[in-house]
C-alpha cells in the first residue's frame, strides 16, 4: 500500500522567508516547492512591518497546504482485493469457488 503524506516547513529569512512544501510518497520526496513571502507582502499592505510579514506568511502557508490537498486529492486510492461470497464482498479468501449455473 503507497502511503502519501506532505511536510511543509519555514524557510530562513536568508532565503526569502515563507514555506517549503516536500510532496512524500513511502517518506520519500517525490515533488513541492517554494512559497517565499515577497508574492505576498505588496498583496497585503498593513501599518505595520510586523503585522504585513504575519498576513503574508499565513497566506503563503495556506496556498502550500492547498497544494498538498490538491496533489493528495489526485494519488490514486490502493485497491485491496475483494472476493464475493454468499454475503457479499469479503476480505477473506474463499476457501471454494462456486460457478454460477448457465
């Protein structure tokens, strides 16, 4: 069974700030990106350096989860076998196989 997942974590400021989205498939990396605050800062003038860089870093941090649901939406689901029994589908292996009369 793949497992999915995603990690998104800070960015230093050296760097831009904001988030680092990591897409995982079985803990390995398999895509992300980058969501760097500056996008972000003009869309949100405030008063206040502080309060403008707060605005722009939870914007950024949903916009990286938004696309982490996205790509989560769109893995494909595992189908574990299911066989038919007198009672509908099962998980057990049948241990006889009737075929049904033509």
């Amino acid at each position: 069974m793949t497992d999915y997942g995603y990690e998104i974590e800070p960015r230093p400021a050296d760097l831009g700030g904001g988030w680092r989205l990591r897409l995982l498939e079985n803990g390995e990396e398999v895509g992300g990106g980058v969501f760097p605050l500056s996008p972000y800062l003009s869309a949100f003038p405030a008063t206040d350096e502080t309060n403008e860089r707060e605005m722009a870093a939870k914007v950024a941090y949903e916009d990286a989860l938004a696309e982490a649901s996205a790509w989560l939406a769109t893995r494909p689901a595992d189908e574990e076998p299911a066989f038919l029994d007198d009672e509908g589908p099962s998980d057990d292996l049948p241990t006889r196989i009737t075929l049904p009369k033509s």
